[in-house]
C-alpha cells in the first residue's frame, strides 16, 4: 500500500466521512471510497462498519491507523529535516590566524543568531594548512589574508586590510 492509501485512510478516521475526508485533502470524493476499499481488499479485512452513512472504524482500523499514523510521522518527519537541512548539520569554517582570532568570533556569532540549529565548526591554522584542508574537502569554506596560491580553489576578496595590502 502507499503513502497515499496511509493519508486518505487517516483523513476519513479524523473526518468519520469519506465526503468529508475528500474535501479535507482536496479529492473527490469516489476516489477516497476507492482507496479504502483497496485497503480493505489488501488487508483483507473490514476497517470500517458503514451504519446509516456513516464510518465506524473497527477494530482491525484502529490498528491500521495506529500504524498509518507513526509512518504519516515519520515521513513528515523526514519530509522537514531534508527540506530544511540548511538549518542543521554543522557547517565547518576554517580562517588562517589573524582572520580567526579578530574576525572568525564575530561571524560565527552573527550566523548562530540567524541560524540556531546548525552548529559551526571552526578550525584556526596558518594559511597553507587551510589550503589543504578546503581541497581534502575538510572544510566548507575559510577566510585567510593574502592570495590563495591553489587554481582549484576559488577565491573572492571580502575586505581590504586597513594597512592598504590586499
């Protein structure tokens, strides 16, 4: 059964209507009665009694449901930390030392506010280890003084030092 079947099953148990569970989801209303009578014939079992037009949910429902609702949240789950992986994970910043000591601890300050949940590694060497360590893909990215001596590395300058050099 799908992901679909899982949905449209949990809707009609909220709505105790397969009218109302099509309205909810945005279907009509045939569809919904299709898909739990696929249930039904998959599982081969009654998930609800129909009394007077309306669903009651037996007892093999209520342990269907049981199950629709843990994988419904579990693909919720997966569906919002793959969306937003930018704001986990950790992002690994290296900066040579003069950058990391006067610089490195206001940027990392300003990027936790705007995004709490990602956690920042930052790794403070001389400017050719770092080099090494942006092209052994140890790092995400880094600031370093003077010129970038790797053509495999792209570099853009983001300040000019106040002593004039680049």
């Amino acid at each position: 059964m799908t992901l679909r079947h899982m949905k449209i099953f949990a809707a009609v148990c909220d709505c105790q209507s397969a009218t109302a569970a099509a309205e909810k989801l945005g279907t009509a209303q045939p569809a919904v009665s299709l898909a739990v009578k696929e249930l039904e014939n998959h599982y081969g079992v009654q998930l609800f009694d129909r009394i007077s037009h309306k669903l009651w949910i037996t007892e093999e429902g209520k342990e269907l449901l049981r199950f629709a609702r843990r994988i419904l949240s579990l693909f919720d789950a997966a569906e919002y930390d793959i969306k937003n992986r930018d704001s986990f994970g950790a992002l690994r910043v290296g900066s040579s030392i003069t950058s990391g000591t006067c610089l490195m601890p206001e940027y990392v300050k300003r990027f936790r506010a705007a995004r709490p949940k990602t956690r920042v590694l930052v790794t403070v060497d001389n400017s050719a280890a770092i080099e090494k360590k942006i092209l052994k893909n140890q790092l995400d990215f880094a600031l370093i003084e003077g010129v970038v001596h790797s053509p495999q590395i792209v570099s853009r300058r983001f300040m000019k030092d106040s002593s004039g050099s680049p």
